[in-house]
C-alpha cells in the first residue's frame, strides 16, 4: 500500500509505469559475480541499440 512518506524515486529504472515494486536492494560489488560473466552473441546484438 501507498501513502504518505512512502514514495520512491528512481532514476533508469527498467520497469512499466505503475509495476508494483515488490522488494529494493542495493547492487553491492560483493554479491556480483566474480569471474568473467559470458554473454550469448545474439544477447549482445539485440542490446546494442538499447540506450
């Protein structure tokens, strides 16, 4: 539920107006994967124009 005091504002945030935001947590370098993450090629592809 909303109400007062209970907004939260974001910036770059990939998500639809009005999506329910069901838990916040910080990115945290600790929890990132430690070794080179790999990505498929057609992934990369289709990211290429996204921002």
């Amino acid at each position: 539920m909303s109400g007062p005091g209970r907004a939260l504002h974001v910036a770059d945030l990939d998500a639809l107006d009005g999506t329910p935001v069901l838990d916040i947590k910080p990115y945290l370098r600790e929890f990132a994967p430690q070794d080179e993450v790999w990505q498929a090629p057609w992934a990369t592809n289709l990211m290429h124009q996204y921002y």
